[in-house]
C-alpha cells in the first residue's frame, strides 16, 4: 500500500512521541508525573459547564451546526475582543468560529499556499503550525528564537530570495515553548514587514490571559499593530483562559478575506463544534471573569514553587513572564539530546517533560515542563528530577 509523500514531513510530533514514550514507562511499573503537555488540570467553572449541562437535554441543540448557528458566539467573540482590545470587530465578516484555535492555524496554509510557496515559522515553534504548511505542499524557513534575542525572530535575517517565495508569517507571543513575550514595538516592525513583502501575518495568541505581572498592555494583539485588519489574522482559544481544551472550541478574528478563505476550507472539512459547547463558551466569555483572574493566579504560583524547587537542585532557570510552561536550558551533559534526556527521564522517574528538539531545531538543548499540576506534586517532580541528574550516565 502506498501513502501520499506528505506524510513523510508528519512521521514525528513531539506529543505523539512522548505519548509512546509514557506508555512504555508505564508498562514498566512508573507512576507518570505528566508535565509534557499544556492540557490545563484545573476545573471548567461551574456556571459554564450548568449552559452546556442543560443544551445537552435540548435536543434542538442535537443536530449539524452550520456557520449561521454560530452568529450567537461570534458575537459574543467581538464583543470579549472589543472589551480587552478597544477594536470594533464585525462579527459576520470578521469572526469564525473554530474547533479549537489548532484546526485554524493548521487549516489556514490551504487558503493561502501553492506547493512550493514558503511560510516564514517560529523556531521553536508549536508544531500544527508546521503541520499545516506541510500539508499545503508549502515550504518552511524557519526563524531561529535565540535566547540572545529575547525570543524574537530577526526579520532582517531572512533572505530576500525567501521572502521572494514567501506568502504568509506565523508568530505566537506569548510564546510556546519559550514562554517569550513580545513588546507592541515589536507587533508594529512585523506588520510594517508583512505589508512591505506582501505577506500574511498570522498571530496565534492562546495565551492572551495568562500573563504573571500587572502590565496591561504585557500581551497585546495583533491587530493593534494593523487595526484596520489590512494583513492579520489572530487565533484565539478557550482551552488556557477558561480551562475548555477538551471541548475544543477555538475562534479567528481577523481581515475578513482571510476569515472567509479559512471558512472555504473549513466549510469541506467540518461542521462546527457541538451547539452545546458553544453555548457554555458564550456563557465564559461574557460572564464574570473572576474565574480567569484564579487560573492565573493558580498558575503562577506553580511557576513559582516549581522554578524554586529546581533552582534548590541546583537548576538554575529563568522564571517565565507568561503561559504556563518552564523553559529550562540543559544541564551541559545533555545540551544536544532533549529528547534522549526526556525519553530516559520518564523511563528512570516517571517524569514527563517536553523535549525543546521536538519544537524545531532552535529547541535543542532545552525542556519544557507545563505546571499542570498542583504544587506538591510538582516538588515531588523536582525531588525526581534531582536524583536522575544525580545517576550516573
């Protein structure tokens, strides 16, 4: 039997592989401290999940959902954007609702790319974005992230041989896996460049919420940079701010060309998300956002205790301004091999961490670990963490 040649570029994704890797410590007796995935372990806040409760006995809600039965939420979206951004969104041309902001970012290089054309990609980067493109037929340059850089790509690296071919930018901040933020100065230099070499600038922003210091303006959006929406598009998710991963629902706001290419393509590939669902993340996003303030609150103190609890091991790591991961450089002996340190480390301890090579090749020699755990268990993951780097190799 023979496959398309595009799944070649879709034989390694760093979750699939450390999902094998934990299975195989757990048929070996392990007991598995998750922490290699950003899936929140924190609670949907009750309010939300009673919406979503009472649609499931309705069985109106019960059938196929097209993009006019999403008018409700898509409203909602704009009126949540608008609230935090100060930017009037036309929720008919310039919303779209999504399962999940992952469908978006790995759907949208089919609206945009013709095999062989380049997409300009964050590395580390998260790996639908490089997923998508591959299945576009598109070509990836990826844009090194380098601690010396704060974490930021530097455009004038790129060369113009590439961005002669190049269609569309994907940046993220703040960003996973390195917990980077990026200053609106910043957001202002990419849109300048997109407009100059006519590129598409896609922004995924799941970690709008998720931010650990009292500036305001700490994350801000794309389309602040272009208000008029002339090149953007920016991906948005219930899974971090509202606990929903499970209930995949996700949303685009954007250029309305854009919104509505995407639309085209998600239009052969799905419906939309159960009605019920949409109805509790109405409820999240126009209700009280006490229950976001807490998440952050949860997480930052993980990010505290756990950053602690490696520097008393004598692992020194920079504690993050945002998201909910640690982005922790290697220890000198491992400094070329994450993924045999995080392989070997859920073998020897049961700890499940990320390794940085599973992002893009600018990953190499860092781990990233999510605080998707409660305290204790996160210093019992560092006790572990200790006596594996203690073992001889």
């Amino acid at each position: 039997m023979q496959f398309a040649r595009r799944l070649q570029s879709l034989d390694r994704n760093v979750f699939a592989d450390m999902d094998r890797a934990k299975t195989q410590a757990r048929n070996l007796g392990r007991e598995i401290i998750d922490l290699s995935l950003g899936s929140s372990d924190l609670p949907v806040v009750e309010p939300t999940l009673k919406i979503i409760e009472t649609s499931l006995r309705d069985p109106s809600t019960h059938g196929y959902l097209l993009h006019a039965g999403t008018k409700d939420f898509r409203v909602a979206a704009a009126h949540w954007y608008f609230q935090r951004f100060g930017i009037t969104v036309d929720p008919e041309r310039e919303v779209l609702q999504l399962i999940g902001s992952q469908e978006g970012t790995a759907h949208l290089p089919l609206a945009i790319l013709n095999p062989g054309d380049v997409a300009l990609l964050l590395d580390p980067g998260y790996p639908s974005h490089a997923g998508g493109v591959y299945l576009a037929g598109g070509e990836i340059y990826p844009m090194p992230l380098l601690a010396t850089n704060n974490f930021l790509p530097q455009f004038e690296d790129i060369p113009a041989t590439v961005l002669a071919k190049s269609k569309m930018m994907v940046l993220s901040y703040p960003h996973n896996p390195t917990t980077a933020i990026a200053p609106f100065a910043f957001f202002h230099q990419a849109v300048s460049f997109c407009r100059q070499h006519n590129l598409v600038l896609v922004h995924d922003f799941p970690y709008v919420d998720l931010v650990f210091t009292e500036q305001t303006d700490i994350a801000p959006s794309i389309l602040q940079a272009d208000p008029q929406k002339e090149l953007s598009i920016e991906f948005f998710t219930l899974s971090k701010s509202y606990n929903m991963g499970g209930f995949r629902i996700g949303y685009a706001i954007g250029n309305s060309s854009l919104i509505q290419a995407l639309r085209q393509i998600k239009a052969v590939v799905d419906f939309n998300q159960y009605r019920g669902i949409l109805n509790g993340a109405i409820a999240a996003l126009s209700g009280s956002q006490k229950s976001v303030v807490q998440t952050v609150a949860t997480f930052k103190h993980r990010r505290d205790i756990f950053i602690q609890a490696l520097n008393e091991i004598g692992w020194q790591v920079t504690s993050p301004q945002a998201t909910m991961y640690i982005w922790a450089k290697l220890p000198s002996l491992w400094q070329d091999n994450s993924i045999e340190f995080c392989t070997q480390l859920v073998t020897t301890t049961g700890v499940a961490a990320s390794p940085g090579a599973g992002f893009g090749q600018a990953g190499e020699g860092y781990v990233r670990f999510a605080l998707v755990k409660e305290p204790e268990i996160l210093r019992q993951a560092a006790a572990k963490i200790h006596k594996f780097l203690q073992a001889p190799i």
